[in-house]
C-alpha cells in the first residue's frame, strides 16, 4: 500500500531493542489459518495505476524545516503542473500522478529550487526533499538521477549543545531512486559502541550522539531471497553539527 507523507507526519525511526510481546506460535497457525479462510472468496485488490511525490522542504544551515513553500510538479511534456504548498513541519505530497518522468519547481523567499529526472511508478511514492540556502537566494538545480546528489552534507542545528551531535540521512534504492524502509542501521564509534535504529516509511534514520568518528551501514532483508549491507566509515561528527549520510542499497541484486 502506497503511503504518502499526510499519513507518514507522525512517523519516526524508532530504536532497537525494545521487548514486544509475542503471540503463541500455535495462536499464530490459528489467525493465519482463519485469515486463509476467509479471504479465500475475497475479490482481488485492484492494482494501483497511479504514483506519488513527496518529501520534505528545510534551510540547509539549521535543518530548520519550511512552512508554506510552493511546489510544482509537470509532466514531462505537460504544461498544467500540480500545485502545492509544504505545511508547518516542511512536508508536502502530491497525489494521483500518472507514471512517468516529472520535474520540480520550488520556491521560497524568493529562491527557487528546480528538480529534474524524477520517475513516478505506480503503487510507490517517490521522495524528493527540498534543501533551501536561507540568506543566499541563488538558484539550487538538482538533477534526482545523478548519484553525485547523494553526496555526505553537514549544517547546524540551533538545539545542539556542545557535547551532542547528530547523524541522519535515508537509505535508498540505487536502481529505482525509491526510499527503503525497515532497513537496520547501525552507527559504530572508534571504542566500537554501537546504536542502532530502523528506516521508517520515508527511508529515513537519525542519531542523537557524542561528536567523534563513526561508520555507518544499513542492513535491509530481501524477504528470503538473502540480505544486502551497505556501510560507509571514517564520517567525523564536530560537535553540535548534524552529519548527513545517504546510504544506497542495490535491491535488485
């Protein structure tokens, strides 16, 4: 099922090595059992035919996110784009998109950031965040299928103190561009303490932790076909600095 960020606001990554309780196995064969059953008449669900954008609009200094930015989306070879604007806490989505290539406009402050090569699939949502240089209007151009864009970035949040850093970033899909979520991430200092999260619907991770030298690898399960692990090392966090790591996995391996 599709999910775009009207229903992912709330969605956070959520740390590792919480107790859950778990239900009997044979309650399991049970519910499994009587889930069969009663689906076995059910119509098949229609496939979806349509695709989504979304993503989120900040300042690249502060990481502070945009309110009410405007955003277009155009087909390529359409004139009419899709018109929005980025809510309080920076997020903005666009529905009911045909599959095909699009571009983006955005715009604040009288800076405009332009997106182009961005492909739109049926059933998924494709994520483009919105990175702004408050204070230094000049144009950002972003091409979404060049690698380069996935490039480590560094700003700074007004919140940090000096003993606190942070490491966040998505992990993504080398082939299709497409976020990954579930993926297990894991940040490693020099003395080899480990935290670790997992990528919520947007692909998306962070880590709240002391400045130092960290490596940082996501771990994703390829659902029974094998696993794929991604790792990047030597990244030096400064304190009260915020360390962006993209993280791309091949899924179609």
């Amino acid at each position: 099922m599709r999910m775009t960020f009207s229903r992912l606001a709330g969605a956070r990554p959520r740390a590792l090595g919480v107790w859950l309780r778990v239900a009997h196995a044979h309650s399991v064969r049970i519910a499994l059992l009587c889930l069969a059953a009663c689906g076995a008449g059910a119509h098949p669900v229609p496939r979806a035919t349509t695709g989504a954008i979304a993503g989120l609009a900040r300042d690249h200094d502060s990481g502070d996110p945009i309110a009410k930015a405007e955003v277009r989306i155009r087909a390529t070879g359409d004139m009419q784009p899709h018109v929005t604007t980025s809510n309080e806490r920076g997020l903005y989505d666009v529905e009911r998109l045909a599959p095909g290539r699009y571009s983006l406009s955005a715009s604040f402050a009288g800076q405009p950031v332009d997106v182009a090569n961005i492909d739109v699939r049926a059933g998924e949502t494709t994520v483009v965040d919105l990175v702004f240089t408050l204070g230094r209007p000049d144009p950002v151009k972003v091409d979404f299928g060049d690698p380069k864009e996935g490039a480590i970035d560094r700003y700074k949040p007004h919140h940090l103190t000096a003993d606190a850093a942070i490491i966040e970033g998505t992990v993504n899909d080398a082939g299709t561009r497409l976020r990954v979520a579930g993926a297990v991430i894991t940040a490693v200092d020099a003395d080899a303490r480990a935290q670790q999260t997992v990528s919520d619907n947007a692909g998306r991770y962070h880590f709240e932790l002391a400045p130092g030298t960290y490596s940082i690898s996501a771990y994703y399960s390829l659902g029974g076909r094998g696993q794929i692990e991604v790792r990047r090392s030597g990244i030096d966090v400064h304190a009260a600095e915020a360390v962006v790591v993209p993280l791309w996995v091949e899924l179609a391996r």
